[in-house]
C-alpha cells in the first residue's frame, strides 16, 4: 500500500549519500599558524561595535495619568 513511497525515500537517500561524499572532500585543513595569525589580524582590527555608545537620554518616568505642574520647575 506504501509502496510509491519507495521511490522517493530511495533518491533522497542517495542524493543525501552524494551531497556528504563531495562534501567530505571541499573542507581543507588549515594550518594552525595560518589560523593564529588570522585570529590576531582579526582582533585588532577596529570594529564599529567597539566606538563609545552616546549617552542614554534620561527621560521621564511616566504615570499614565496627566498631571499639570502647579509651578515652575527649576532648570
């Protein structure tokens, strides 16, 4: 009853099987001074998180309710 699952179960195995074989055979080894000196390189290079953030503007708390001041506020 289940048999025209076969077919498709059958090519995603395979193509599964090829796409992990070519695979195995792209990834090359790096050296490991070669990825030091990256790293280093990579580390001191000025990155745009790294600038001082502005200052946080302090605002008011609010209350959800309206209230108008009674008198003038002091600077």
């Amino acid at each position: 009853m289940l048999l025209w699952l076969v077919p498709p179960v059958v090519v995603t195995l395979v193509a599964m099987a090829w796409v992990t074989w070519l695979g195995r055979a792209g990834r090359g080894e790096v050296d490991p001074d070669v990825a030091i000196a990256r790293l280093a390189t990579a580390l001191r290079r000025e990155h745009p998180g790294q600038r001082t953030p502005p200052p946080a503007v302090r605002r008011d708390r609010s209350t959800g309710i309206a209230v108008r001041p009674s008198r003038a506020t002091r600077p």
